[in-house]
C-alpha cells in the first residue's frame, strides 16, 4: 500500500499496452453521467416488507417492489392501509389524506402550522402555530391548546436555531415534541432566546430589501434556556421535568420507553465532557439518574441511535466512544451495566437488528478495515462475535424482520455495486443484482484505488486517488485534493465512486482524498487529539499528504488545489495561508475563518470557549495566518447562509485586501449553505473554468460548457 511509485508505474504499463489503448474512452455524456457507461441502474433494496419479502426501490419509475426471497417473483408495493395516512401543511393550515378519501381540512387559522405529527393510535394531530404546541382530536374535531407563552423568543415544540442544527438535526424541521407509544403523552421542548444574541442577514431582495433576524449564539455567547415538558393528549396543565431551566446546559434527543411509561432524557453541561441519562415520569416530572458518562476530551450528544431499548423491557443497548472507540454496551433499565457487547481498537457503526430470543446483536463496523464497513452478530454475554459479510469490501445492510435473512448492498473503489441474499449465518443464499455494465470491460477510463500515506509520526493516512484515463508515469500531472476535514467526519470508504470524477480522469487531472488522524479513522482516540486546537492535526496530515504527492515523479510540484466545502471551506482557507507552502490552488465553499464567528455548541464542543481558550481560537483562525497567503484562492459564499454566516468570508476579504492579496471571490445571492437551480449550474461551470485555466492551461471546452453539468 505504500509503494505507490510502483503501483503508479505498473498501472502506467496496463494503460498504455496495445489491449488498453484499443479500448473506447466514455465520451462526455458519459463522463457527466448523462448517459449509461460503466454501470447500468438497479434497484436499490430499501427494507422489508416481511420476513419473506424484501422491498426494491426504482426510482426511474418512481415505483417500489416487493420480491419473493425464495422464487424471486415480483409485484408492486401498496403500503398498507395503517400507514396510508398523511397530514400536512397546504396554504399554512393542516390537512389529512386517508387512502383514497377526500382530503379533510384540521385547521382553519390565518397563522402558519408546522409539522403536523399523527399520534400511534391515529386519533390526534400534533403541531405548533405561532411557537405554541397544539393537537387536533380527529374523532371530535376538538383543537387542544397546551401551551400559551409562545412568543418572537419563547419556543414550545418548535427548536431554537443552534438545537435545529446541532442538536436535533436538520431532517426534523425544527419539531421538537415526540408522542409517547401509547398515545397518552406529548413531551416537548420549550426554548427560551431572551438572552441569546440575535444575527442579522440581509436579503438583498427589491428597492429596499429586509434583514432576517435569527437568534444565533456564537462560541461562548448565551445558550437558549430550555426546559422538558409533557402534556396529556386530551389537554391538561404542562408537567415540567426535574431540571432546573437556568443552567448552563443541553438536552439531547430523548427516547420513549416501550410502554410510554418514562422517557429517557439526555443531559450534557456546557462544556460537553458530562453526559448523563435520566428516566423521567411524565406523569410527575421526577427524574431518576440513569448513565453518567465523563470524557476529558467531549461526549458527543447524537441523534442516530445512542440508545436501543429492548422488547423485554428490562435492558437497553447504549453505543459510546468512551474507550476511545466506539462500541455497544449492554444494561439493565435501571442503569446497571450487563456486559460489553465489543471492545477493541475498531468502531462500530449502526446497531441494525436484535434477535431478543436467540440474544444476538447484529451490527455494522469498521472493524476489518476502518474504510470498509462489515456486517457482524455477537452474543448478549459480548462472545462468539461473527462477520456475517464478505470480502475486501463496503457493505450496506437491510435484515428481514425476523432476522433470519439479510440483503446486503455491497462494493469497492474497483467493484461496482452488487446485491446479494444472505442467511442470519452470513452464507450467500442468491446473488440479486450486479450494477456492472456488460461492456465494462471495453472502456479505458480513470480507475481508483486505495493508499496510504504514512504521517511520519505514526499514522498511516487512509486515502483514494483516481489516476488520469490514460495514466503515464513519465508525464506530470495538475492534482486535485477532496476533503471535508471536520472531527470525525472522513470523506475516504473503499466504494465504488461513480463517473463522478471522470471528466477530470479524461483530461489528465489526478484526483485525491485522504483522511487526517482525527477524521473517525483512528476511532475517538484520534478525534479527541482536536480538543483545543481545531485546524491543527488536520493541517499537519494534509500538509504532510501535499508533500508526498509533490515527491511524486507524476505531479506537477506547481499545481496542486485543495478544495472542500463548509468545514472543507475552512479547511481550503488554512491550506492556503498556514499551509501555502505546500499548496497552490484553493477552491473554497462557504468557510468558517474563525471560530469565535460559529455557533456555540458545535465550536465549544472541541474548542472550549473564547475565554477559556483564547490562544486555541487564534491558532486555529484563518484570519491568523493571512500573512503567509500565497497562490490562488477562490471564495464561494450565499450571502444569507444563516449556518456559517457570510461574516466569515467578509472578516478574510478584509485582511487579505489589507495585506494585499490577490484572491477571487464568488457570491451566490440568496444562497444559504449550499445554493440551487440556476445558481448550481453557475457554480459548477465555474469552478470548470477555474480547473482548465489553472490546472490544464487551456479554455474551457465549449461541448461542455453547453453540457448539462454536474458537479465535479
């Protein structure tokens, strides 16, 4: 894995025979991904529809199938007529849709409703309007008002900003209320902002334009005041939880027990290295400490799963990185630790299924290879753990409800996806579907493959490279290197990669991601090297992978770009300047430049705060090292990006003006995070003229320009 001359010199030989060079190069539709090449579409299997049937999804048709495991025959899926109900907001009220019945109207109000949420028992419909929460009785009509205080600050069942984002996370939509089971209960969350600063974002929109105002607490400002309420469902005065809501402090997603009976909440200090799980009686609020867990780095607050409750209802399975490494642990309801279920220097992903009669966890980990994710089953005594998957390669798991059979979606940087069946032992029962086209082999296209890059202190840095179509090792190459950057967020897994990077491939441009010490790779022990010094360990891996790639005999020493987006961004701007010695070329997406400038829980999570940690803030700004830019970067930014505010680029436009620096910069009115339709297209057409100008030395092609694109 480390002889990469080698390998690069042997590949240039395959490419360059006489049986490569008759083979067709993918032309540009195919290369954009525009037309069939290397692979053709199957169906992706999504679940099951029972133990017998698994469901495959065909998004050409928009439609999705149910599949015999035994004879293979096929039908279409109607979803059953329990959930054949849906609620939701047309022209700010809320409707319901029943089957084929005609739609019926549940509210009727001039302020808007959010996220309406039918109960278990399908007899009422949650909400909030105007940040106060509400339910509609279906069988009566009758609206329910549980809470009176919403106001511009106070929020109940709807999430203060920083909670959305961090907390929650963005696929609830800012709801923050949870039926219990049983239908009996509604818990939420009330968010209190008085104290929390307000940022302004200007929309620059018509004559005069107008400033959204969003309450945005940066590294070390105010937190939100939040409080755990439950209410009955037919209405009856809020029973508040047993915290006390003027402390400095954070509640995570909380779990429902099986019976609606309690509610496990999770609670973090401020400082983000205590974590402690308590069952609170929603009748009374009584809370009863359950898990303590301390970290001298931080503890993550999750939302995919920390806690698994079992159907015996007398043990839970917790998942913590407490070891240094992620694992499941099994305990007792009432706090008890049981047993480890894994322990070694490996991570676990997601607990996917428990077979409660036979006591068997199946799971997924990074335990072969930390870029390759594997299917496993282990005993509730934490013995007799088993790889139930196969191979050299990265494997998605869908397991029949019964637990008998599992479908598994697999592939690797050189294998396209397959699909197989596979028994609860992990013997493959039928292969189901290979996405290889028939004519793979006659394309000569840009292939990938897995390297490492030794740190020299230790860490052997997992990475991809994707060599040019017809690869020669005595020619120089422009390099292009991917990465996101963030803690325990690795861009490099042994997958297979598309078309994607094609287009470059085709041109001569060698492409690569490698992942630092603190991406996941190395498990939380690596992660928790950022604590206090954001920027750091990143910079160093990625300033150590430049070097390697300029020794290479086939890289241009003068033209390497880094890029990335978000965290990436950051990561781009500190490539640029901390790192300009080592890199030329930076494309930049909505970059955090600083970090007193982002918002607290994320930053203080690694960082601390500003007062606590002022030299970490200033050796990780952006801003610190503007002094050392050289090269060329270009900055991309929405101007009302209320994630990682526009302030961000503006506070580096500045100091790089006032050290005089030549630099682009590209503003996508409009644009939040990431930006869409025409803007897209913009985008990417952009960064081709940025690539072929700095990197090829020649214009752009104009078949491309006029191409539909995608992203690079």
């Amino acid at each position: 894995m480390k002889c990469h001359a080698f390998l690069a010199a042997a590949a240039s030989i395959l490419l360059l025979s006489p049986l490569y060079a008759q083979k067709k190069h993918l032309d540009l539709p195919q290369s954009l991904g525009e037309k069939p090449s290397l692979t053709k579409n199957v169906n992706s299997v999504i679940g099951w529809e029972n133990a017998s049937r698994y469901l495959e999804s065909d998004v050409r048709l928009r439609k999705v199938y149910s599949v015999d495991i035994s004879s293979g025959e096929k039908k279409e899926y109607i979803a059953p007529p329990s959930s054949d109900v849906e609620v939701f907001v047309r022209d700010k009220d809320v409707f319901l849709q029943k089957g084929q019945q005609a739609e019926r109207r549940l509210t009727n109000n001039p302020a808007e409703e959010k996220n309406p949420t039918l109960s278990p028992d399908g007899r009422y419909v949650a909400f909030t309007r105007d940040n106060d929460l509400y339910a509609v009785d279906l069988q009566s009509g009758k609206e329910i008002r549980y809470t009176q205080d919403g106001t511009d600050v106070i929020y109940n069942g709807y999430a203060s900003w920083v909670y959305f984002e961090e907390i929650l996370g963005r696929a609830t939509r800012y709801k923050a209320f949870w039926w219990s089971p049983d239908s009996k209960h509604l818990a939420f969350m009330r968010f209190d902002d008085t104290k929390v600063p307000m940022f302004p974002i200007y929309n620059s929109t018509g004559q005069h334009g107008f400033t959204e105002k969003t309450r945005y607490p940066k590294a070390g400002d105010p937190n939100p005041g939040v409080r755990v309420g439950f209410v009955q469902a037919a209405g009856a005065p809020v029973v508040w939880a047993d915290f006390r809501e003027e402390d400095d402090q954070y509640f995570g997603t909380p779990y429902w027990s099986f019976d609606g009976s309690s509610m496990m909440v999770q609670w973090m200090n401020r400082g983000q290295d205590n974590l402690k799980f308590f069952s609170v009686d929603p009748k009374t609020g009584k809370k009863k400490e359950i898990y303590d867990e301390k970290q001298p780095s931080w503890v993550d607050l999750d939302f995919d799963g920390r806690i698994t409750y079992l159907e015996d209802k007398k043990h839970f399975i917790l998942k913590s990185d407490r070891s240094g490494w992620a694992h499941f642990y099994l305990y007792t309801l009432e706090g008890k630790l049981v047993t480890p279920l894994t322990s070694g220097k490996w991570q676990v992903k997601d607990l996917v299924h428990v077979d409660e009669a036979r006591r068997l966890v199946y799971f997924t980990a990074r335990k072969e290879r930390s870029v390759n994710t594997d299917f496993y089953s282990v005993g509730y005594d934490g013995r007799n753990l088993k790889r139930l998957s196969f191979g050299d390669y990265t494997h998605r798991i869908a397991m029949a409800p019964d637990g008998k059979h599992f479908v598994t979606t697999y592939s690797n940087v050189s294998t396209p996806a397959k699909v197989a069946l596979l028994d609860a032992e992990g013997t493959v029962v039928k292969e189901i579907a290979d996405s290889k086209a028939d004519d793979f082999e006659s394309y000569a296209f840009g292939r990938t493959e897995m390297i490492s890059i030794p740190s020299g202190d230790g860490y052997d840095l997992p990475g991809t490279v994707t060599w040019p179509t017809d690869f020669d090792s005595t020619r120089r190459y422009p390099v292009v290197f991917s990465m996101y950057g963030g803690p325990n967020a690795g861009s490099v897994s042994n997958t297979w990669k598309g078309t994607a990077s094609q287009l470059w491939a085709n041109e001569g441009v060698v492409q690569i991601t490698v992942d630092h010490r603190a991406s996941g790779q190395f498990g939380k022990a690596g992660v928790a090297l950022m604590h206090r010094s954001l920027g750091k360990w990143e910079m160093q891996d990625y300033m150590t992978a430049g070097r390697w790639i300029k020794a290479q005999p086939w890289a241009d020493p003068g033209k390497l770009l880094i890029t990335g987006h978000s965290y990436g961004g950051y990561m781009t701007c500190m490539a640029l300047t901390y790192g300009a010695d080592v890199f030329d070329f930076g494309y930049a997406g909505a970059p955090v430049t600083s970090w007193e400038l982002y918002d607290s829980h994320y930053t203080e999570r690694f960082m601390d705060t500003p007062q606590e940690n002022p030299e970490g803030y200033k050796n990780a700004s952006v801003l610190t090292w503007v002094n050392r830019y050289k090269g060329l970067l270009r900055i991309m930014h929405g101007d009302m990006d209320d994630n990682v505010h526009m302030q961000n680029t503006i506070q580096l436009v500045d100091k790089l003006q006032n050290e005089g620096k030549h630099f682009e910069l590209m503003i996508y009115p409009g644009g939040r995070h990431g930006w869409g339709g025409v803007k897209t297209l913009h985008d990417r057409l952009e960064r081709y003229r940025f690539y072929y100008e700095h990197l090829l030395g020649k214009p752009v092609p104009s078949a491309l320009l006029k191409a539909p694109a995608r992203k690079p």
